[in-house]
C-alpha cells in the first residue's frame, strides 16, 4: 500500500483543506480495513486513527464501500463468518440488514455511516478505483454529527470527496 499511500497524500490533503474535515484512505484486509494514508484538519472521535489503524468493515463507511464491490461469493463468505458487534445503538447488527445496506451502497456508490462507529462520528466513503475501473481502495471524509447534517454530508461533501477519488485514480495504474 505504500505507493497507494503516496499517490493518496496529495489528494487527501487537497479534499480535507477544501472541507476543512479529517479526509482517509483505507483498504480491506481480511474483514477489517486498514488506513493507509490520513489527512486530518480535525480530531473527532476518540478513537486516535492513524496509518496501519484497522477497525471492523461493516461499521464504517469505507469499509461498506469496499465490502460492497466485492464479488457475490466473496461477499457471501464474509457475511457468514462475520460477528456484527453494536458499536453504537445505531450499528447494523443483522446479516440481513447489513446484506440490504450494502447493496444500497453499491447501487449509490458511495456509503453515510450516521453515528454507527462512534456517537457523535459521521461519515461519507467512496470507492477509489485504478485505471481498469478495479476497486482499490476508499476514500472517506469524517465529521462531527453536530456540525454537519447528512444532507450536507450528501450534497457538499460528496462532489469533493468523489472529485478526489477520482483524481486519485488517474494516477493509479491497472
């Protein structure tokens, strides 16, 4: 990932200056993500994240963007070992729900998380793909529930944060 990394930086930086919010990549690993590269304006949630971070996919918004563009029997065998722990009162805890959830996620592309990780933590994650269209990773932006309504989340943040991604996989090779 440390080419990822270092393609990631100056996109990351340029997306969290822009919203003036923490900005992250992360790719899946088993079934956790892994941060791999991190712009942060702000801390926001107690967790202290920082590159080589790993934290449960289905309870982050980078994580359901990467859990969502996996193949169907990839999917599957995730969803059947997977223990969907309530980091919150608001985190998807059933297969069914979360297979719903993901789903939705693909058709949108792109993933809000409201308060599943942490209470007070929102999210928005979009998939970073290279230069074939292949998923390689995500980009999140992070914010504080009480600053940034979801409906701003939607309609500011992702343009940016997509640009971003976007701009990131010019540069990645197939």
């Amino acid at each position: 990932s440390t080419p990822l990394a270092t393609l990631a930086q100056p996109h990351l930086d340029q997306v969290s200056q822009t919203l003036a919010e923490s900005c992250s990549v992360a790719v899946l690993d088993g079934d956790d993500i892994v941060y791999i590269c991190r712009s942060a304006e702000t801390r926001i949630i107690s967790i202290n994240l920082l590159v080589g971070t790993r934290l449960p996919a289905y309870c982050t918004s980078m994580g359901q963007v990467l859990l969502a563009q996996l193949p169907p029997d990839a999917l599957e065998a995730y969803l059947a070992r997977v223990r969907l722990v309530a980091r919150t009162e608001r985190t998807t805890t059933t297969v069914p729900k979360l297979r719903k959830l993901l789903k939705a996620v693909r058709d949108a592309g792109h993933a809000r998380l409201d308060q599943e990780l942490e209470v007070g933590l929102r999210s928005i994650a979009v998939p970073v793909r290279d230069a074939r269209g292949a998923v390689v990773a995500a980009m999140n932006v992070s914010t504080h529930a009480s600053r940034v309504s979801l409906d701003e989340m939607q309609a500011r943040f992702l343009p940016v944060l997509a640009q971003g991604a976007r701009a990131l996989g010019t540069v990645l090779l197939g």
